[in-house]
C-alpha cells in the first residue's frame, strides 16, 4: 500500500529539521571540546591534576549537549510517532547522559593524556626511525588483535527481506566470524610529528568522543520512547541525510535499506548523521513512511554518482554490526574499503 502523500511530506519535514538540530548541536559541542583541549599546554598532559580538570570539564560540556539532545529527539520522536499514527502522542521521559556509556565520560576523556603521551613517545620529535617502526608494529598488533576479539552481531534485529512485522521478535545471535583482512605489517618508520600535529591528533578524539556521546544519547532516547507503547511501533528504520551537504557514508546507505526490529539498539558509527522513524505496521505498507524517503534519496544519491563507478560503489558497500564493549551496537566496514559520496544538498 502506498504511503500517503500528506503524512509522507509532513514527516519529511520533521526528519529533516531534527536532523539540522541535531548537526548543529553536535558542531556547538565540538567546537568547545576542541577550543578546551587547545588550551592545554604541552606540559599540562603529563600533570595528572591538569588531566583531571580537563576530563572533567569536557564530561560536563559534552553531558550539556547530550540533555539538549535528549529533549530535542524526545520531542522529535512524540511528534514523528503522532503524524504516522494519527494520535496523539506525548513525549517520552528523558534518559540520562550517563546511561549512554558503561564507562563514566571523565574516564573516557582522560583516555586524550594517553593518546598524547603515547604520540610523544612514539612519533614524537625526537624518536628515531627505530623507534618509531617499532611503536607502529606494537599498534599494528593490537588492532588485529582488537578486530579478532570484536563480537559480532549478524543481523542485530534486522527484519528479513520481504517479511512482516512480529512485535518482540528476538535479534540474531552472537557470534565470532572472521574479521576483515588486517593491513600489512609496518615495514617502513612512519614520519615523526610535531608537537602541533600531536594536539591536532588529540583534538580530533575528543571531538570524535562528543558527536558519538550526543549520538548514544539519541539512540537511547529512542528506544526508550519506542519501548514505551509496545502495541504502536513494530521496528524503524534509519534515514540518511544527503540533504545535509558533504559526505553520506556507504555504511549508512547500504544499512539504510534494511529495517530493524523495535526492541535493538541502532548500530552507530563515528560521526553517524541519521536520524530514525519509526515503522507502523509491516515493511513497505502505509506505515514504512522512511523506506519511502530513503528510496527518494538514494535514487538521487545514485544519480549523482553517475549510476556507474560510485553508485555500484555505493550498492555494494558491506558492513557488519559489532557490539563495542562501551557503545553498544556499532557499524564497520564488512571486507570493502567504506565509500563517500559527496552531495551538493539540496
């Protein structure tokens, strides 16, 4: 059954307003993360009390941001669940910031000392290519062993193709399966760095750990309001953003078209622009107002990649879900090398 043109473009319209909310409160935290972390001195990063201050300030900034994130989907999601139901529906309790990870924020942000030291030590100006072929081979190694430990979440609570909609349906099982390919050992001494580039390298995960703790908060805002009427919502889908200008990610395009049963948290990655509607009733019925909107956009996304090198790119794009042991169900490349496509917006 075709979605109905009036509640498609009303929904629309919210999807994308809370999506431009959404950039703009994630920009306005990163930029004081980034603008505290460099007014550090470089003496200040082997001063545990300085660390402390630090980690402590940029936890607070960060939680600000995540409260106003909060408010802002559980109003988005109230008035998103009442177009499509044609009921009115109140807006969720608000979740707490500190339920988005299962490690407190200050402990994460005082993780930014190791990174710089650690950076010092390996790449620093005064290590020696020795040095620093070594430190390259010791973090080659962790990664692989990091991916081989990652557990799996096939599926995650995906809907299969072609089938309806059963409330309370289990996810999938874990399961260990082989990672992607790791890339080759190290043979050549990567370039020292400058104390400038180092703060830059730091600047960057901090900014990294705000958008992600602003997107944890919205996931978790989010199940909380779809769990909250278990007769009225039947899973969800998450909408890409290509309107937004700069990059979609081929990661968010290839999970886009795949639909997600209520009771799962959605699979995030770093600096992840989706938003998420809700789904009344069985896939692609009256009810699926996002797989209507994602169609839209994908047709024009494919479009602008020619139909030809990046839209195949785009189509194939694999991606597995992995549960990370503090952020919950996460998206990373499934074999292939992730695909950009840049949009001019619309």
């Amino acid at each position: 059954m075709a979605v109905d043109p009036a509640v498609l473009a009303e929904s629309l319209v919210l999807v994308k307003a809370q999506a431009a909310a959404r950039e703009q409160l994630s920009d306005a935290t990163q930029r004081s993360v980034a603008l505290a972390v460099r007014a550090m001195l470089a003496a200040d990063w082997f001063d545990s009390t300085a660390i402390t201050r630090l980690a402590k300030h940029l936890a607070a900034t960060t939680k600000a941001g995540q409260r106003q994130t909060a408010t802002s989907t559980a109003a988005y999601w109230a008035r998103a669940v009442s177009v499509l139901t044609g009921r009115r529906v109140q807006p969720a309790r608000l979740v707490s910031p500190d339920s988005a990870r299962t490690v407190p924020l200050d402990v994460v942000y005082g993780r930014l000392a190791d990174q710089y030291r650690w950076l010092w030590a390996s790449r620093g100006p005064d290590t020696t290519p020795e040095d620093r072929l070594r430190a390259a081979i010791e973090a080659h190694q962790r990664r692989v062993d990091r991916d081989a430990a990652t557990l799996d979440r096939p599926g995650a609570g995906v809907v299969p193709d072609g089938a309806g909609v059963t409330p309370n349906l289990p996810g999938a099982p874990s399961a260990r399966v082989a990672p992607p390919q790791p890339p080759p050992l190290p043979t050549v001494a990567p370039p020292r760095l400058t104390e400038a580039e180092i703060v830059d390298r730091v600047v960057d995960r901090a900014m990294r750990v705000a958008d992600t703790s602003l997107t944890l908060t919205m996931r978790d805002q989010i199940e909380a309001a779809a769990k909250r009427d278990p007769g009225l919502i039947t899973g969800y889908r998450r909408i890409i953003h290509p309107e937004l200008g700069g990059k979609v990610c081929g990661l968010c395009v290839a999970a886009s078209t795949r639909v997600y049963y209520k009771g799962n948290l959605l699979p995030i990655h770093g600096y992840c622009k989706c938003t998420v509607l809700a789904m009344i009733g069985d896939v692609g019925g009256d009810g699926d107002v996002g797989g209507a909107i994602n169609d839209a956009d994908l047709d024009a996304l494919y479009q602008q990649a020619g139909g030809v090198t990046d839209g195949q790119a785009l189509r194939r794009t694999r991606f597995r879900v992995v549960e990370h042991g503090e952020r919950g169900f996460e998206l990373v490349r499934g074999g292939d090398s992730v695909v950009f496509l840049t949009s001019q917006g619309a």
